[in-house]
C-alpha cells in the first residue's frame, strides 16, 4: 500500500494517476472510482467528471442531466470525513429527487461504495468516490481514513499536473485570479472595480492580461478555461449554457 500511496504522489501525468488511483483502490476492494472537481454550491457549474470503471449508461445521464440530483458531493463536503453513501449520516434530509437519484444507482450497479471530499490550492475542492467491481459487495471492511488519504493524495497530484501540464495557475496572478473570479460571476468591469477598489480601466487591463495568458478572445471562453481547470466556480448564464453546449457537442462527437 505505501508503493501504491508512493506512485500517486509521483505520477508524472494524468493517464498515470488514473491508473496509480485504481490500482490503490483496488487493494481496497474498490476498483471502480469517481472524480468530480471542482465542487461548489451549484450542481450545474463547471464539474470535470473522471470515471475509471464505473458503468457508462450512468455517466451519460450523470453528463446529461443527473448531476443535478446527486446529493453526495454536497454531503461529502459538509461532513468532511468519508462515508458509506447506502448508510448516509442520520441528519441528512434529501428532497424528492436526490432520493430517487439514489435509488437509481442500484439500477447501475452502484447501490453501495464510499466516498470523501477532497481539497487542492487555491480553495479548490473536489469529490472521489469508489466502489466494488457490482457495487453490491459488503464495502464496511474498508479503512475509512485509509481511504481519505489515498483520495486527498491522489487529488492533491491532480492538481498539481493540472498545474504542470496547463501551466495557467502559474501564469495568472493573484488579483487577475481575482478578477477572473468575479468575471466568472457575471459582474462588468465597473461592478468588479467598485468590488476590488479598482477603476474600471485598470480592471479592463486586467481583463486584457488574462485573455492573452488563457489565450482567449472574450470573457465568456477565458471563464470556461477557468472553470475547466478548477481556477474558478462561474454562476454566469453565459457560460453555463456553453458548458452543457459543450457536453452536448462531446457526447454527439
């Protein structure tokens, strides 16, 4: 376990630390796993999905429209300890459709796994989940906080060569990671200024700076990038539009 605990540290790409994280979980009983990043209030924002085994029917409908009932992520983050999501903490109150979301999971093959937040720099947080090759085997043996390291460690290298390999963390500063992070909440220049005690043309330059280094033409493209790299959680309808354009579009492809 401490080789495989090793290996995730020190993957040298995502491809690896796919394979590193199934292999660690698998020493568990868990071979299939799920990565969600990054996590915020808002189901409908910007969650990059990794799946490694787990049934692709679920993943389409996860993509397409059941990402919004999933409770679990919400849950993990609240809690901040892993847990068994067939035995859920007794103050949890589910509304109509998380409870038939989970429900729905037996039809996939998911009735039963164990899952944790986790939590990167920058604020960025992130949800991973694993579970049996069925999803029905008797998952109460596993080591719960043995588990929480794994998931915290293999999400920690997540972002680091999110960082390595992209390169944009590095490249914006802070108060353009600011400004970008208020651009991603729809606010104008004006609103972002009065917000950061800056004029309107100094957080234009800002706005300019920020295109080039994301290499972007206009604001809604620069706060995608930002969303899809965990830089930022958007609540603007613009681009939440475009990211289910972009599944869409991906799923069509």
């Amino acid at each position: 376990m401490l080789d495989g605990m090793s290996a995730l540290w020190t993957a040298r790409a995502l491809q690896d630390l796919r394979a590193d994280a199934v292999s660690v979980f698998s020493m568990m009983g868990m071979p299939r796993v799920i990565c969600l990043s990054p996590i915020g209030h808002d189901r409908s924002v910007g969650r990059t999905l990794v799946n490694a085994g787990f049934p692709l029917e679920w993943e389409n409908a996860y993509l397409d429209a059941r990402h919004m009932d999933d409770p679990l992520p919400d849950i993990a983050v609240r809690i901040g300890s892993a847990f068994h999501w067939d035995h859920l903490p007794s103050d949890v109150v589910l509304n109509q459709n998380e409870t038939t979301y989970l429900e729905d999971l037996k039809s996939w093959g998911m009735e039963k796994g164990v899952c944790v937040a986790t939590y990167g720099p920058a604020a960025r947080v992130g949800f991973i989940a694993a579970s049996s090759e069925t999803g029905q085997d008797s998952l109460h043996a596993v080591d719960m906080q043995l588990f929480q390291v794994a998931a915290q460690t293999a999400y920690l290298r997540y972002c680091q060569l999110m960082t390595l390999e992209l390169n944009y963390e590095m490249n914006l500063s802070s108060r353009e990671l600011d400004v970008l992070h208020w651009m991603a909440q729809g606010r104008s220049n004006a609103a972002i200024g009065e917000t950061l005690s800056l004029s309107p043309d100094t957080v234009g330059t800002y706005v300019k700076r920020i295109f080039a280094k994301l290499e972007v033409f206009d604001r809604t493209s620069a706060v995608m990038k930002g969303v899809m790299r965990g830089l930022v959680i958007a609540s603007d309808p613009e681009v939440e539009a475009e990211a289910l354009a972009r599944r869409a579009r991906k799923r069509e492809g």
